[in-house]
C-alpha cells in the first residue's frame, strides 16, 4: 500500500533488494504448518502458529513502514500509481477466485453430491440414507449436528459489515475533501466495527462447537462453513490491519486530498470483503 505523487517524471521507481517477501515466506511456513498441527490436535502446532503469526506481524509493520517512506519521500509518480492500481486489482481478482472456490465446492456438494447420494442406485449401500441438505453423510460415522441460522448473530454481523463499508465511504470523501479529523474519526469507526464483527464471530464459532456440536469435522457442511467463514473472517482481519496502518499514517499526516491510494486500497479490499460476506450470509446462513 502507498500513497503516491502524480509527478510528470517519465522514470519508473525500482526499489532496493529487499528482505521482507523472504520474511513472508518464513512467516506462512510456521503459520501453515502450526495451524495444520493444531487442527490435528498437536500441541507442538501453538509454538509453530504463535512464531509464524509474530514473524507475519513484524514483516508487515516493517514493509508497511519501508513502503510508506518511500512514499512521502516522493519515489512514486504516475507510473507507479497505475502499477499499483492494476497490482491490487489482480490481487483481489485472484481472492474473487479463492472464494469462487469454496462457493463452487458448496455448490457441488449441496446440488449434485447430496441428490447423487440419495437416488435409487446408491439405496443398496446407504438405505437410511435421506438426500437433503445439511447432511452427515450416509455412512452414519458423522456425529449429529445443529445448523445456525440467520437469526441473530449472522445478521447482527451483515448490519456490522454493512455499516463499516458507509463509515468507510464518509471516511473517503472527507479525506478527498481535505478534513482529515472527520477521515480519521470515520475510520476509526470503521476499524471498530470490523473488530466488533470478528468477536461476534468468535463467539459464534464457540457457541456451534459447545451447543450445536458443529465442527470442522462434522461432515462436508462443517468443512464448508468453517473454510468459508473463516476465510472470510481471515480476509476481516486482514483488511481490519491494513485500514489500520491507514490510520496511523492519516494521524500522522500522510496522504493528500487527491492522492491517497494507500486508502483506497484498502477501501477497495474492505468492500470486497462486505460483497464476498453479503454472498455467504445468504447461501450458508438463508438457503
């Protein structure tokens, strides 16, 4: 993310070698891999998730920070401003594409695995075995699940989303405007309100895992809504630190009224986030 300064300078700006994409990478590897050791109930998976996650943390204070300075040294001109903007739009071409995945993956399972399952030719393995949606499989090793509706939490989080995506836009225009309180002041908001979404969702992981015994496990409706919500809820607050690095830089007294990309960065991200969140409330929660 970076702010940048339309100069009229044909140069393109090539920054120095750099350590942190290898950072990065040392960061995902001890996140993936401590994540996939506490899905299989290795404690050894916490040290993993818990270096990987501080790695992740210090990579982006310092590439942020790098990038930042760069911009208000006044490296960037035109030319890197349209590289930027076609590099984040791929970018959230390519998270339009991952969620396309798991939406595809939901699809096939609710529409074609489950009615496949239940017609006459697959009676003779799984007689019991009822087509519908959600299910626990035919094979009857699954133990019994309870779904969770739209009613309240799902749309107490749609009304947080929702909300954040206008404190966002109020934000945006009083920056284009030159009041840089009110910018600040609206993305603070804005930033609470993410955070406030991601507790009520903790709270309703909790709740399906303790009351409803809904888990990761619990067939392919537990494994679909959990990738799907917790990606998601991944994608918040990924989206809730980088609007926060905004922040801090807006205090600070970066970006001007007519350039400030960094911010619409993000604001382009957090509003993929409220589309790709209107999809999942309506096919996980209502349908």
């Amino acid at each position: 993310m970076a702010d940048t300064h339309a100069g009229a300078s044909s140069h393109y700006f090539i920054p120095t070698p750099s350590r942190w994409p290898m950072v990065g990478s040392i960061a995902m590897v001890f996140t993936m891999f401590g994540a996939a050791m506490v899905v299989n109930r290795n404690p050894i998976g916490w040290v993993g998730l818990a270096i990987g996650l501080a790695t992740l943390i210090y990579m982006m204070l310092g590439w942020f920070g790098t990038v930042s300075a760069e911009s208000e040294h006044g490296s960037y001109n035109r030319n890197v401003d349209v590289s930027f903007r076609w590099g984040m739009s791929w970018f959230i071409f390519s998270e339009v594409m991952f969620f396309a995945s798991f939406f595809g993956a939901l699809f096939y399972a609710r529409v074609i695995t489950a009615p496949m399952l239940g017609d006459f030719d697959h009676k003779l393995l799984w007689p019991d075995f009822t087509a519908g949606w959600p299910h626990a499989g035919p094979a009857g090793v699954i133990d019994a699940f309870s779904t969770i509706g739209p009613f309240w939490l799902p749309t107490i989080n749609t009304a947080l989303l929702l909300s954040s995506g206008v404190t966002l836009t109020i934000s945006h225009h009083a920056l284009r405007a030159d009041h840089r309180s009110k910018a600040a002041l609206w993305l603070a908001i804005t930033v609470l309100l993410g955070v406030t979404f991601l507790g009520v969702q903790m709270y309703e992981y909790a709740h399906a895992y303790s009351a409803l015994n809904l888990k990761l496990s619990s067939g392919i409706f537990g494994s679909t809504f959990f990738m799907l919500t917790g990606f998601h809820g991944f994608h918040v607050f990924v989206g809730a630190i980088m609007l926060s690095v905004v922040l801090v830089r807006l205090l600070k007294g970066h970006f001007k009224a007519n350039h400030h990309f960094a911010f619409e960065a993000a604001a382009w991200y957090w509003h993929f986030v409220d589309v790709v969140w209107i999809g999942l409330y309506i096919v996980v929660y209502w349908l």
